[in-house]
C-alpha cells in the first residue's frame, strides 16, 4: 500500500472495528489507488477515498414475524446505502444466519465499483437481514418478507434505492417483497426492485446474468490470450442460481463442468453435470447436490464436507460465497493445472489466495468486474420497467455480452495504462474508483 494511503486505511479500522470483511474490500481497493492519486491529486484534496469508505446512509431495523406454530422471531434487517454519485442506490438483499452489519458494508462497498464498472447509471448499495429461509415454509417467508418490508419502503424508490435479491432471496422472495411495497404505497412502482417475475415487470435473463456474465468474462480473459473454452475441464462451487447458469453457459461455449457443492458437501460427475436434473433438484425441488449424486448413479461421487478445489481443472468459477477459496486452495488449483479463475461470487478469494493467483500469471477475474453481469442486467431491467417495454432473451443477452466485453477490454486497458498488463484486479479496482471519483468530484463537497 502506498504509504499516502495508509492512514486512510488506518482510520477505516478505527472507524469500523470488528468488520473484518469490510476491511478486506477496502484494503484490496486502496492498495489499487496510489498511482491514481498521484496523477489525479484533486481527488486526495478533495478526499474522495476517505468519502466513498463512508457509507452515506446506513439503515439498521427489527423485523418482528410469527412462524406457523404462532412463535413470534425477531430478525435483524440492513440497508447500507452506500454511494449515489451515479445513480439511485443499486444492490442486491441477502437473508441468510451470517448477514451482519459488515457483512453488508463488504458487499455494499464492492458493489459502488462493480456498478461504475457496467457504466450504467447506477450507485452502490447492499442489504438483507440474519433471517434464514432454509427450512421455512412459504407463508413463514412470506410474513418475514412481509415485515422486512414494511420498513424497509420508507427508503425505497426508483429514483432512489433499488434493491434485487442475493442469496437467500430470489424470485419467490422478491414477488413477496414487492407485492408489499405495492400494498403500502399504492404503487405500481415496477422499477423500484429487479429480479421480478417476468409476467409482472421482469426481465428476460436476469435469472441467468450472473453466471451467464461470469462466463462472458471469462471468455474474454482466455481470448486476450489466444485460448477458448472447448473441451476444458471445469468447476464451480456453489449449486445456486450464479452456479447454475454459469454451468450452463460454460456447457453452451464447449466447456464440461465436472464437479459443483453445497454446504453439505462436493458432487462430481467426471462425465460433465446433468444441468436438467441440479436444476429440477435445485430450483424445482429446493434439494441437495447430495439428491444429485444419488440420483444421477454412475461414476459420480458425493464428498460430504469436501473441498472443490482439490479436484482438477482447468478453469474454476467460485460461485457460492466469501472467502470459500484460499491460499491454499489457489496453490492447489495452480497446480493441477488450472489456467483461469473467474469469480461469479463477491470477494470469494481470501487475499492469499488473490496473491497466489497473481504471482502464477493465470487468467484471474475479481468479482467485482466478471460478476457484474447480474447488475447490469438489473439496470436493462430498470430501463425495460421506465419505458414500459420488454426486451427478447436474444436481445437482452446479447446487450450483456456486450457489456462484459466492455467491462473486460476497460479493465485490461486500465491495468496497461497503470503499468500492470493483464492484472484485472488493479484494473478494475483502478476504473471502477476513478468513474466514482470524477463524479464526486463533479457534484462538489456532498
């Protein structure tokens, strides 16, 4: 770290003790900002780190519900909205028993540079609560989503928050939250949350976006080095929505995801997955990756507790959480051979195992630039809801290719003018900052 920019660092500590996520996104960033600050020296006199390091507005409230039994629970909700130098605040809610406040402060503060990214009109913001819907039937997530909302709408508005789902929240969830919202404002504000179902204000692909970017990204990192997909051996962490698509889009492009997880444990198929039968044991059925291996037979194999990143591969897509991948795992990967990582997860790669990527020279895309194809298909959905359209999935998706193609050749072009080719990592941190700080800068001491 430049040493101009550790006593901002420092204060970020003392500002935010115990938010050991939270100093993690920063650190990764600042370390990205001395050679900006020294050609851009109005955004250190004008304190732009400093600035975007504090949230503008950080929401915390109760969320009192009553289970099916009649037992009343009291979950915890968060909204940090983070930075709208951009645009209205845009990010996604995420129930799960590990969300706390810098849990959300992490995601929020990668999600202002991941949005600047996209070039959309988009501000940086993230939410969700410790509430866990694993086990819930659906009228209990229907009332905890209910209540969530209840308070949450006071700070929500197109032109003001946009939420969109995470884990733990996906279609079901939003349809709850949004119907909601509706009911108290009296609105059919379609804009004011994404992720919708498609018959009343969703967009075509967004269920895929994130995976589906993951890849394009991906894509786009082996063509800057004259390779392909075809034939390569891969997996992805995770069974989730992000895990699904980007296993379907690799198998589309002429990859063979062999092995994917859960919480439980790692299935692998050597013959590539079965995406029909996750699907209907994930999404339809709510199942385990562990129903998968059972029903699935043959050489494939449930490792309960297992670690995916001991199976070999050629290209690795963490999807699923975190801090999942670490240093140890990225020596692993590196040397089974793996020759690309893409991550379709915010922040899964601890800074170790950043580091080790890094030094190896592999192909290495940090989330906040190859898992942004979920926020930008957020905003096209937001563009689709003001104008009272509705776009083909051809069309849609293509315009996401096409933005992650962008994303890709901004942040390689960046890391080439900063003197460090091919380091997507400072590329991105370095593009996303600098469209954030020009705006800053523009809309004066706010």
């Amino acid at each position: 770290m430049d040493e101009k920019l550790e006593p901002i660092y420092d204060e970020v500590l003392r500002r935010n003790p115990g938010e050991a996520e939270f100093h993690q996104a920063v650190r990764e960033v600042i370390e990205s900002l001395g050679p900006v600050i020294a050609k851009h020296p109005e955004f250190a006199e004008r304190k732009i780190i400093e600035r975007i390091c504090e949230p503008e507005r950080q929401i915390i409230f109760r969320v009192p519900w009553q289970d099916d039994d009649g037992v009343v629970h009291i979950n915890r909700g968060f909204r940090v909205e983070f930075n709208s130098a951009l645009g209205p605040y845009k990010g996604g809610l995420r129930f799960h028993p590990s969300v706390n406040l810098g849990i959300v402060k992490f995601l929020g503060f990668e999600q202002i540079f991941k949005n600047a990214l996209t070039e959309m009109p988009i501000g940086g913001a993230k939410g969700g609560s410790d509430f866990d819907p694993k086990g819930r039937s659906r009228d209990e997530v229907m009332r905890f989503c209910q209540s969530f909302m209840t308070e949450l709408y006071r700070h929500l508005g197109e032109y003001t928050d946009v939420p969109a789902g995470d884990i733990g929240v996906g279609g079901r969830e939003i349809g709850y939250l949004f119907g909601q919202y509706k009911r108290i404002t009296n609105r059919y504000e379609s804009g004011v949350l994404t992720g919708k179902g498609i018959e009343w204000g969703g967009a075509l692909v967004r269920t895929e976006a994130t995976g589906y970017g993951a890849v394009f990204f991906l894509r786009e990192m082996l063509r800057a080095r004259g390779q392909d997909l075809d034939d390569r051996t891969c997996v992805v962490s995770g069974s989730g929505n992000v895990a699904i698509y980007a296993i379907e889009k690799i198998h589309q492009l002429g990859g063979r995801v062999v092995a994917c997880s859960d919480s439980g444990g790692v299935v692998h198929d050597p013959k590539g997955i079965d995406l029909e039968l996750l699907k209907q044991i994930k999404e339809v059925e709510r199942g385990r990756v562990a129903d998968y291996a059972e029903r699935r037979g043959g050489e494939v194999r449930y490792l309960p507790g297992g670690n995916i990143w001991e199976i070999p591969c050629e290209v690795a897509l963490p999807c699923a959480t975190q801090n999942e991948l670490t240093g140890r795992d990225a020596a692993t990967l590196v040397g089974n051979g793996c020759i690309a990582v893409s991550e379709g997860a915010n922040m899964p790669t601890t800074p170790e195992g950043v580091d080790v990527f890094l030094d190896a020279g592999i192909a290495y895309g940090p989330g906040k630039a190859a898992n942004a194809g979920g926020v930008a298909t957020s905003a096209l959905e937001m563009q689709q809801n003001a104008s009272r359209d509705r776009w083909s999935f051809e069309a849609t998706e293509q315009r996401l290719g096409e933005i992650m193609r962008h994303i890709h050749d901004l942040c390689y072009a960046t890391a080439d003018e900063y003197g460090a080719p091919g380091n997507y990592v400072r590329g991105a941190n370095i593009a996303g900052f600098q469209r954030v700080a020009d705006a800053m800068v523009a809309l004066g001491l706010v």
